[in-house]
C-alpha cells in the first residue's frame, strides 16, 4: 500500500464521523441551568452542556471524576484515537486510592505538558477545571483561549444520580476561534464516549 493510500480509511472515517457527530451528538444537557464555575467565565463565547443519569449513587460516582486525568485514571472515553495521534492515554477501568486526593490549585494533566487547574472543588458535587493556572506549550495557538470543564452531581434517586458537563471557551484570537470551532465535533465525540465509559463504569 503506497504511503498516500494508507491515509484514505482514516481520512474517510474521520470524515464520516465528523458528519455523524455534527448530525447526532448534540449537547443534551439544559444550556440555561446556572452551574458552578459558570462564573469563571461570565462572557464565555461558546458553551456547550451535556448530561447523563448514571445507575449509581453520587458516592460511587465521585471518586471517577476525582481521578481523570493524563498519566491518571484518563478520561472514560475513545482512548485508541488519542494514542493514534500520540497521545497515550489509556482509561482505567478501577478505581486507585493513590488518585484520590485532589484539591483546588492541583493540576490536571490532558496530554504531556498541557494541564487544567483545579479551579473549584466540593466533595460529591462539582468539579470545575480551568486554564487559569493551567500550562501549555508557549506559542501554542491550539490553547489560545480561556476554557473551564465543569463536572457537576446532582443526585436524582437513592441509587441513581445525574451528571452535568460543561465547557466554556472564551477565545483570544481570530485562530483560536477558529480552532475551538474546528475541533468541537470531536470534543463532542470524546464527551459522548465518556459519559458512555462513565455509564458503564458505575452502572450496578
């Protein structure tokens, strides 16, 4: 197989399924519902909300968020794509007490070098991650904008609770809007696969 033709089956499925998150995977979660770390970014230029009820209590939930994390207990969600582009991180499917102890103004790593701070943490309810106080390569146009990541429990039974992601961009530049606009049919697919991972996760 020549080296062009190698790349037409990702190109074709990375194609089809842009069309497919773009088509299916909207936000499902109410935009208008204050939550917190909203008011981190008041004037956010581009929000998006997605919700999930999980078939657990909001305590076995909790010590999922807790870990997330690059070099953590990952993200929940499509791992084989990241570690395509070199980006090697793999999900854990337990939960490890050693990645238990997160506080407000610890760092949360998304790929080697680049990490959100904790911005607001409330045991069993919220946790709200930031670029403020976060890191990422210098020049980095892809990083160019102020963004919260807000994860929010509310319980909805004795065992069962629900689960609010929020994501709140404020850009600083006309290619960072660009950007954040370009790769959000694929920040929706991650979401969707961790709200799935979540489910599947915590499900009795």
């Amino acid at each position: 197989m020549s080296e062009r033709s190698r790349w037409i089956v990702p190109i074709a499925l990375g194609a089809a399924g842009v069309a497919y998150v773009n088509g299916r995977l909207r936000p499902r979660g109410d935009a208008a519902e204050p939550l917190p770390g909203d008011e981190l970014l008041p004037d956010a230029e581009i929000v998006e909300t997605h919700e999930t009820v999980l078939r657990a209590p909001v305590a076995d939930v909790w010590p999922w968020l807790v870990q997330m994390g690059y070099g953590r207990g990952g993200f929940y969600s499509f791992d084989a794509p990241c570690q395509l582009v070199g980006v090697g991180i793999s999900s854990t499917d337990a939960i490890n007490p050693a990645w238990q102890n997160l506080t407000e103004g610890d760092s949360v790593d998304l790929a080697e070098s680049i990490s959100l701070a904790v911005a607001r943490l409330e045991p069993e309810h919220c946790l709200v991650l930031s670029t403020e106080g976060g890191s990422a390569p210098a020049g980095d146009v892809a990083m160019d904008f102020d963004f919260t990541w807000a994860f929010v429990l509310a319980p909805t039974g004795l065992h069962a609770c629900r689960l609010t992601v929020r994501e709140r961009y404020v850009p600083h530049t006309i290619a960072a809007r660009r950007m954040v606009r370009f790769i959000r049919p694929v920040a929706r697919l991650m979401t969707h696969g961790m709200l799935h991972g979540l489910r599947r996760r915590t499900r009795g």
